[in-house]
C-alpha cells in the first residue's frame, strides 16, 4: 500500500517563523494594525474569524504563534507557478467560494490530526457592507465534526481600511483579537443551533456603529468613494438598479443626478439631488442630509427592495420573460484544473427562475451555489461543473447573489451551506 504523504511539514512551520515578524511590522506600518497575541495553543486548534480585508491571514498570523493553514479560494491554485509555490510554502486548502466539498473537510480533519491548527472564514467571502456576513448552519457542523478546540478570532476596523468594493488602503486603526475559545467538550456538549448562536455573537462587527461610537478616521488623499458601485446597486431617490456610478469622494445615479459625499470616517453626507422622503415621514435631502449614513444602512435598504419586488404575486409571471436584473459586457469561463476556458460572452440577465449569458442559461434548480470572488466576479457551483462571470466595468455582482436567494428562499428557510458572499 502506498504511504500518503503528510500534509503538514516543517517547512510550514519555518516559513510560518520568517513569515510571522515581516506581517507583524507590515500590517502595523501599511494598515495600523494591531496584534493582541494569542493565547498558546495547548492542542492543534479549528480557528473561525470575521473577513473584511484580503489580508486578513497576515492579521491573524501576526497573532499566533504557531503556523496556520488557512482555507483558500480554489482561485488561487489557478495561478500557475505562484500557485504552486503557495502550495509548496504554506500548503492552504482549496475550497470552491460557494460550497465546502468532502474533499476540503477530509483534508481539515487530516490537518487536525497531523498536528496542525486550521483557520477559515466561515461567511465564506468578505464583507461588503461593514458588517459580518451570514455564517450558515454549515459552520457549527463542521466545527463539531472536525473535533478541535474553536478559537473565535475577531478583526475590528479592516472594512473601513480596504473596504471591499474600494481601491487602495485608508489608513486608521485595526485591532485583530481572540473573542473566546470553546473546548471540544464544549462543543460536543452544545447543540448545532446553540454553538452557530456563539460562534454569530462572537465573530459580528458593525463597523459603521463602532464608527458611531469611537470615531477614527480612515485617510485617503483621493478617491474614497471610487467603486462604491460595487456595493450599491439601487437609487434612494428614484430606484433606478444598476444606476450608481462613482468620481472622487462622490457617488451619484446616472439616471435622476441624485448623490453624496464619501467621508473620511466612512459615513454619507452632502446629500444633492434630493430623495423622496421614507416611510417615517423625515425627509432626508433635505439641506444636505442623506438618506442613509453609511454603506450598511443603504445597502440593507436596497435588499429589502429587492425582496418586495420578488415577493409580488406577479413576480414569476413579469419576470420569468424579462429580465430583473441585467448589465452589459459580460464574459462567462468553465473553470477547468489549472485555469479557466471562454464560454460566451454578452449581456448578463437574470430572470424569475434562471441566469442568463449570451446563449448560456443556467437555471436556478441547477446551481448549487453562487458567490463573489475578489470584488465583482460572479462564481457559480452548477450541475455542469464551475463557471465565473466577470464584468468589463466596475458594477454589483452582489446583486445577483442578493437576488438568487431571495428568490430561492421567497417561501422561508435559510441556505445551509457556505453561500460565499
């Protein structure tokens, strides 16, 4: 019988001791990070931590002591040599944006077992709107499964410093600590629902109401607001979707001219243009007040839009022959080992029941998981294999996936999986 090589090695460990100081005095001097160190794992630890910043595993690298391996976007084993010298550096885990497949967790338990702590981002992407993301049923599972102690690692401050849909860094203040540990006894011990309440309370961050509390600014000379499409997709003022654009520190609708100013502390304000007033009767707009004060409030706003639009009774009807979401300049890829091959190209649509993509149709009983990679690549796990949409301009891939499961969840229930966004 043949002998499976081990996946932990002590390469790992020596990269992880040169690698440790260099992300400690980088993320202090780039992002004005700031390391709590943790407590010294007695055992290989499973550890779960909030994801706002594509840096986040050298934040938390920078805390721990011992080498991490950390689960990883099947992306970038697509890279070619930069892949394979990641691989053969640090050895992190593949796992496709929008499912965690039985090969990923065998791989987990292996780690467990050789001796080595794991760590994963259990909302399965970053966050686009300062808060903590939905963390599914699927995390308290795993952890119970893979029998570990479950460090809850919490990252303060990383949505306001690169904020996901944004360009570059704005330098403020971020804090990366252990929120708790739970002992395997204790996880044992907890029902499901009982340890994903933990785990939810644990790893959540408003970054907007921190910001209400302690103000920090979050410097940037040019540009603050630049991309903020990728996040907002709906008009407070006349509703438009897909009408946000971005110059500067502005934002505005192409289609109405109504807009606001991006701050330095990431709030809204010099509201021009107007809006109509809310269902409460204040009329923001009015003098310069926004709508909304930040990027949480407006985007929690255009998602409750966009479920009362799906859940009118003629909703299936209008929309299963016109599109309610759309956008221009669309190529599809089939994701293949070791890259990715054209598809098609066009207009991407989505109707009541399917995803549409030049000739390309996918319906929504066929895919089983659709998630955003990096900013605005839409990735979708289907039937027929791995397939990624990307746009030629920046625009809201969010908006689909707020859109797909709206729809699929119209009638109740919550995804259970990792849905990777």
């Amino acid at each position: 019988m043949w002998a499976v090589d081990k996946h932990v090695r002590f390469r790992h460990r020596a990269v992880f001791g040169v690698l440790r100081p260099i992300a400690r005095l980088f993320t202090r001097l780039a992002y004005g990070f700031r390391a709590v160190p943790a407590p010294a794992p007695k055992s290989p630890s499973l550890i779960y931590a909030n994801h706002n910043c594509n840096l986040d595993p050298l934040f938390i690298t920078a805390s721990f002591k011992a080498p991490i391996y950390f689960v990883a976007a099947d992306a970038i084993f697509r890279l070619g040599f930069l892949s394979k010298l990641l691989s053969w550096l640090v050895a992190p885990i593949p796992v496709a944006k929008s499912q965690l497949d039985a090969k990923s967790v065998r791989t987990m338990l292996r780690i467990g077992n050789e001796g080595g702590s794991i760590c994963m981002f259990p909302e399965g992407n970053r966050s686009f709107n300062g808060r903590t993301g939905y963390i599914p049923p699927a995390a308290a599972k795993l952890a119970k499964r893979v029998g570990l102690p479950l460090v809850l690692y919490r990252i303060e401050g990383g949505y306001l410093s690169t904020p996901r849909w944004g360009k570059g860094i704005r330098r403020g203040k971020i804090r990366g600590y252990v929120h708790s540990v739970i002992t395997p006894e204790e996880v044992h011990a907890m029902t499901p629902d009982e340890l994903l309440a933990k785990i939810r309370t644990a790893l959540f961050v408003d970054a907007f109401a921190m910001q209400r509390a302690n103000p920090v600014r979050y410097r940037r000379a040019s540009g603050r607001a630049l991309y903020l499409q990728r996040a907002l997709y709906m008009c407070p003022k006349c509703r438009a979707i897909a009408s946000i654009e971005s110059k500067g520190h502005s934002c505005f609708c192409a289609a109405c001219g109504f807009a606001v100013e991006y701050d330095e502390y990431g709030l809204f304000r010099n509201c021009r243009g107007g809006v109509l007033p809310p269902a409460d009767d204040r009329k923001p707009g009015v003098n310069g007040e926004p709508p909304f004060s930040d990027v949480c409030a407006w985007d929690a706003w255009q998602k409750a839009c966009l479920k009362e639009i799906i859940g009118q009774a003629g909703f299936i009807a209008e929309y299963s022959s016109k599109p309610l979401l759309f956008d221009d300049g669309c190529a599809l890829y089939r994701v293949e080992d070791g890259g990715s091959k054209p598809a098609g190209e066009g207009r991407l649509r989505l109707f009541a029941d399917r995803l549409a993509l030049g000739a390309s149709e996918f319906r929504f009983e066929d895919i089983k998981g659709i998630g955003v990679f990096f900013a605005q690549t839409l990735q979708l796990s289907t039937n027929e294999g791995m397939f990624e949409i990307k746009y030629g301009r920046p625009m809201s891939a969010s908006k689909y996936v707020n859109a797909f499961y709206s729809i699929k969840y119209a009638s109740g229930g919550e995804p259970d999986g990792f849905i990777g966004i």
